[in-house]
C-alpha cells in the first residue's frame, strides 16, 4: 500500500490526491510533471455516488492519469473503522472511473493534524481552517507520494 510502484506507460497525466472524510473529500492536484501538490477544492463527501460522478469530472477536467486515496490507518498500522470506509468508496469511484485512470492507497496518519498544524502556525483562524483543512491534507498526501516516487527512482 505504501510501496512506490512505478506507473505503468498508461498512467499520464496529472495525479490527484484524495482526502476522504464522511463530510467532506479534500482534493488536491499535481503538475502535469507530477513535481508539486497543490491543493485544489472540496467535494461534498456526504453522498458517495455524488461525490464521486464529481471527481470523475474533475479527472477528466484535467487529465489525471492515477488517483492517491489516503488511507487511514491505526498508529499500529490495522485497518480501522474509517479504513473500511474509504475502501468502499474506493470501490465505488473505481467503477465510475474511466479504465485507464489508476488508483492507490496511500498512508494517511496524522495527516489532518500536520494540515492543522500548518495552518495554526500561518495564521489561519479556526473558522477559515475548517474550510481548507481537507484539501491542505489532500496536498499533504499527494506530496508524499509523489516524493516518495521520486526518491524510489532517481
């Protein structure tokens, strides 16, 4: 789940991350070079099939090629609760999904709290936090994955 695994030629394109949470999704996108994370929006997580027709548009938008899904694991690192959930979802996005679009998940610990954190220390009140924690972890997610991808192949 956390091994680096080197794209298939198919999988062109951006890389988004997903943050998913029962409320609310956080996304975030790479560069088309897959070099940097940014944060990009929210998605209303609350219904499932809505959530995800609405990421596939997002994909399709701007040519991701592979999709980093956080999965939320115990600090001893089982599966929980929220894990299950996330994999359902992950099941339902799949098959919304065009075929050559990839999925992997990624380990998400403590992401949410690094994502507080950061904005605690920029500044960031609590009521604008909340609107932006999300895609902050979304980022936070996807830029681990995609460091982790470079170092395993340079």
């Amino acid at each position: 789940m956390t091994e680096v695994t080197k794209d298939p030629p198919m999988a062109s394109g951006r890389a988004m991350g997903l943050d998913v949470g029962s409320r609310r999704i956080g996304v975030a996108l790479s560069d088309p070079t897959r070099t940097i994370a940014q944060p990009f929006g929210v998605v209303d997580g609350r219904r499932s099939d809505a959530a995800c027709r609405e990421l596939c548009a997002i994909a399709r938008e701007h040519e991701v090629g592979i999709i980093i899904v956080g999965l939320p694991l115990q600090m001893n690192g089982r599966e929980g609760t929220q894990a299950r959930v996330v994999r359902r979802f992950v099941d339902v996005l799949r098959k919304m999904l065009d075929a050559e679009v990839q999925i992997e998940l990624w380990d998400e610990r403590l992401t949410s709290r690094q994502a507080e954190r950061a904005l605690q220390e920029g500044g960031v009140g609590s009521r604008k936090a909340r609107t932006v924690v999300d895609q902050i972890a979304a980022s936070i997610i996807l830029g681990s994955y995609l460091a982790a991808r470079r170092s395993a192949f340079s």
